[in-house]
C-alpha cells in the first residue's frame, strides 16, 4: 500500500521556516528578497480543475505563498506544458491502458522534447523499478516493484 503524505500545515510552515522562508507583514514569506510566489496554469476547458486550483491558492495562502492562477484556452495550456514554460499546472491524464504508459508521463523518456513528462520529472529508481514490474515473468512480483516506483 502506498504510503500517503499527511495533511499538516503546522509542520509545512515549520519547515518553510527552518529553510528561512519567513512570513512578511502581507503574510507572504521571502527568502533574500525573493517571495515565495509562483504561477497555476489551469485549462479553460475544465471548471473542475479551475476550482482545484483555487482551493490549492487558498491552502497555500495560509502557509504564506503567493499563487497566482491563470486559466488559459487548452491548446494556449498544451503548449505551455509542452515547452516546459509553466511553474505549476492542473493537468489530467487520460492513462494508457497498457502500464507501460507510465514511463511516457513519469519516467525519463517522457521528460524529453515531445514527452508528456512536463515536470522533466527524472528518476532512475523509478524507471528501474517500472522497468523490472514490466520485464518480469514472475506474477508476484510486479506489484512490488509498481509499488516501489510509486512510493
């Protein structure tokens, strides 16, 4: 089973203090001079994913970030993920039915030009792991190895 983080904002602003990020008299925190601030791109075509993004803005209001959402028409989104020029996004992916298709949106394949890897997400762990639950004729242990790449 995998593990699944906790919702803790107390121990998130610990952390972001213990990394200096501390709050400024408009609640949003800097490090430097720097804000902590940054960019939602959320498609157009989705109203559920507009209103996920607003939850993530408020959420991450309270721990003193500063988000910005921006909806954009969904070939305008497309194109940002695909030149990789987005800080974060609220995408969906419509899964490969094979399990293969995890390499293309998570492992390091996916992360060049032309991938669905918009983060450029690379871990070797992670394709190894995927690449043992694919290559394997013994039954039990894909789910290992699936769980492993995940965790």
């Amino acid at each position: 089973q995998l593990r699944q983080l906790p919702y803790n904002p107390a121990a998130a602003r610990a952390q972001l203090d213990s990394l200096g990020w501390a709050p400024g008299p408009d609640g949003v925190r800097s490090r430097g001079g720097v804000p902590l601030a940054f960019t939602v791109l959320v498609p157009t075509s989705s109203a559920v994913r507009q209103r996920m993004a607003v939850l993530l803005q408020g959420q991450l209001r309270q721990l003193g970030a500063r988000v910005a959402v921006e909806p954009l028409e969904v070939a305008a989104f497309n194109a940002r993920l695909q030149a990789r020029r987005f800080d974060a996004a609220v995408g969906g992916w419509h899964a490969d039915p094979s399990p293969a298709g995890a390499l293309q949106t998570w492992g390091s394949v996916g992360a060049r030009p032309g991938g669905s890897n918009y983060g450029s997400y690379v871990s070797p762990a992670f394709d190894a792991h995927v690449d043992s639950a694919l290559g394997t004729t013994d039954a039990a242990r894909p789910q290992l190895h699936w769980l492993r790449a995940y965790q």
